[in-house]
C-alpha cells in the first residue's frame, strides 16, 4: 500500500516506521522542515523511543519511507492517510482547541484521491470524526464520505519509549462511519501491524472493531479518564490516610489483594500528553460527568496541598530555598508536557519561596528554555520535593542539599536512611520521618 502518516511526532513517526517495516510504502508529512531532514537521513528527530533509530535508518535506506512539508506530494493517490496531529485543550476552559487539526484535515482534503482510507488516531472527543472532520473532508474535497472515501476513528493506545511494543501487545480499536469503512480499516491494520498472543483478553489480540467511531472515540477517552479518576481517588486517600497516621500504601496492597479492587497509586501529579488531557476532552462532551470533574481537579491539587503542608511545618517559605527535583512528567522520559514541575515551582513561589529544579535528563540551559531556574550543586537549601521518581533520586540525601530542613517525596522514591535527621514526609506514608 501506499500510505500518508501525518504529524512525524513521537506516535506518527513510529507508526510510520512500523508500516514501512510490514513492507509498504510511507511519506510522512509535518509542518517542521528540520523534522523532514532528519527523517530522509534516516536520524530520528528526538531520543528515547526503543529500536527507532535503527528501524528508521533501515526503512529510509530501502526506500520504504520518506518525508516532506508538502500534502501535494503525499496525499494524492494514497490508499489510506493516518493522521496523528496533536489536539490541544484550552487550559482556562478545558475546551478542545482543534486549530492544529482543522488545518491539517484541511491540507490533505485538498488533494485527497477517490477510495482513500481516512484514520484519525489522534485522540478526539466523542463524535468529532463524524460531525466535525468528515463534513469538512466533504466541503473541501468535493467527495462523498462512504461512497468516495471512508472516515476511521481507531485511537493510539500506546506509550512514549515503547510504541512498538505496545502495538504488539494491545489491541488496535477501530470504528468507522459504515461497515464497510470499518471492513477497510481491519483489512487497513493487519496489514501493517502484528500482534502478541495475549490468553487474558475476551478475544483474540487483533483488530476489535467497536461498531462505530463514537464507540471507538470513547473507549480512548474512557480507558484514560478511568486512570485519572483512579489516581485522583488515591490521591484523596492518601492525603487523608496523612492526616490520620495511616500508611495508604500497605492499605492499597492489601485491598488490591481482593480481585474486585483496583486501586492506583497516588503521586504529587498526574503528567503526560494524555491522562491530564483526555478527561477534559470527555468533559467537552459530557459537562455533567462530576466525577470525571472532581477527580481532575483532585489531582491538579496536590502540589498546592503539599506545599503548604511544607509552609505549615516551616513556619514560612518566604524567603526559603526550596529545590524541585524533576523536571520530567515521568521517570526515564525527557519530556514535560502537562509535568508537576510547574506547578509545584508556581505554588512555591506563590508561597514566597525561591524555587530551583533539577533533572539528571536536562542541562541548565534546557531548563531555562522551559521558564525553570536549574538548582546549582551544593547551594544551600531549606526545602525538596521529590516530583519525578527518576532513580537516581533514590541516591539523593540530606548531605547533597546543604542546610536542608524537610523533604517532601511526592513519588515515593528517596531513601529513608539518606535523609536521617531530617524530617520526611512520602506522600501517603502517613508520618514524617524526623
């Protein structure tokens, strides 16, 4: 097949890669001219995703796979174009912010050909593909969606840092506008993906097709908010089980340990492209749902919560030098999309402290791109938060932040014996360790 990947992200080049690798033809399309250079030299434009540098340079070197600014080049002729555009959620009303999308399905609905496969992964509200995209597609192309060309929701279900793996193991979700949309889509999928026996599942791994797009756009939206609300409930948990002197993670094990109980476990916040994000998106379409609505606001709480748990012990930030170690929304990742590190600086510096950040994946340089001022080795200190459980932060203690008078390890991480005759505080251990 041929096939058009939109947006060369950390989910569209991989998807790219891998379809490329089943033996088909690829181009990618982004709007960032460096990204396309790096691509047709076979150089993955960002690190950290497992087997892409090489997969890249083989895919690239046997004229599988290419890459261009230019929808003319890529989408005319195309058996089927996956779009991986980001979607972004505006951060006062929560409302989805299509501007990205729209001009992207805009660009190739210009040159889209008859009998082109349409799939939307990325992740979008419950009936966006039907009732924003596919009229659209229609207005500007002249085609008609079911007779000329088929719309597709099957949503990317995978992590940063294993997509590959991830495409394996999981089942690929698809739903289209009609049967026989759907049909392509299937024959679409297990052309260009393999998948893991897997003897937990109702069905065989593979393509599960769920009936329609909506159904489709909501197990993404469900599967993710489920976590959020999970991780809010944990937080809850653990900021009570602090106030009555209960350790919330032995009472998690055990209560996990009846197989009806699921329980996450808590943690200073809830990062990422996805989980802080996709509540929202389901919130844009079900404004009632006050669960969804607490448990996001929960989360996004617990900086400020433990911040000022630091100024009640202290006395006052003000004027206190407070350090945040990690910078990353999740250990290992160089990434800080929707990352606690904001916030927990913000709600520092609200409280008059001055706050520092570390993170063994960035340079001082790096950080201050991000608006952060780099902590400088062996300056002195009243205060830490732990915000990434990066390993190294299991290493860390009282001698490396001189004059420091309390921790606060919001992902559980640090050491006990390292902090000795410091006060420390895990969130949801529910003492301070003097």
């Amino acid at each position: 097949m041929r096939i058009a990947v939109i947006a060369m992200g950390k989910i569209g080049l991989p998807l790219a890669v891998q379809f490329a690798s089943k033996g088909h033809e690829v181009i990618g399309v982004d709007v960032n001219p460096a990204t396309v250079d790096l691509v047709n030299q076979g150089v993955e434009p960002f690190p950290g995703e497992a087997d892409l540098g090489r997969l890249l340079s083989e895919n690239v070197e046997a004229g599988r796979l290419r890459a261009t600014t230019d929808y003319a080049a890529a989408i005319p002729n195309a058996d089927a174009i996956v779009i991986v555009v980001p979607l972004f959620v505006n951060d006062e009303t929560w409302e989805p912010d299509f501007t990205w999308m729209d001009a992207a399905t805009a660009s190739f609905a210009e040159h889209l050909s008859k009998d082109t496969l349409v799939i939307y992964e990325t992740t979008l509200p419950v009936g966006t593909v039907r009732g924003r995209f596919a009229p659209m597609i229609e207005e500007i192309s002249g085609l008609t969606e079911g007779r000329d060309f088929h719309a597709i929701f099957s949503p990317e279900r995978v992590l940063t840092g294993r997509v590959f793996a991830d495409l394996r193991k999981y089942p690929k979700l698809i739903g289209g506008l009609s049967q026989a949309g759907a049909d392509r889509a299937r024959t679409f999928y297990e052309a260009v993906l393999d998948f893991d026996e897997r003897d937990d599942l109702p069905r065989p791994n593979g393509v599960w097709d769920l009936g329609s797009a909506e159904a489709s756009e909501m197990a993404k939206l469900a599967e993710t908010t489920y976590r959020d609300v999970n991780i809010g409930l944990a937080n809850q948990f653990a900021l009570y089980a602090d106030r009555v002197g209960i350790n919330v993670h032995a009472v998690i094990e055990a209560s996990n340990s009846q197989p009806y109980s699921h329980i996450h476990r808590p943690g200073i916040f809830v990062g990422g492209h996805c989980i802080p994000v996709y509540p929202r998106l389901y919130l844009s379409g079900d404004p009632d749902a006050t669960v969804v609505r607490s448990a996001r606001l929960a989360n996004a709480s617990v900086p400020e919560v433990l911040v000022a748990r630091a100024s009640d012990l202290l006395g006052s930030l003000a004027g206190l030098n407070a350090v945040v170690l990690g910078a990353s929304y999740r250990t290992g990742v160089k990434e800080t999309a929707f990352s606690g590190v904001f916030p927990t600086v913000a709600a520092l510096e609200a409280a008059g402290a001055k706050a520092t950040v570390h993170d063994p994946l960035y340079s001082a340089e790096e950080l201050a791109k991000l608006g952060l001022v780099a902590h400088v080795e062996g300056a002195a200190t009243d205060l830490v938060i732990v915000q990434t459980d990066h390993p190294e932060y299991a290493e860390v203690g009282a001698s490396d932040f001189p004059g420091v008078r309390l921790v606060i390890d919001g992902r559980r991480v640090t050491s006990a014996e390292k902090w000795t005759g410091t006060p420390r505080i895990v969130l949801g251990e529910g003492v301070a360790t003097p």
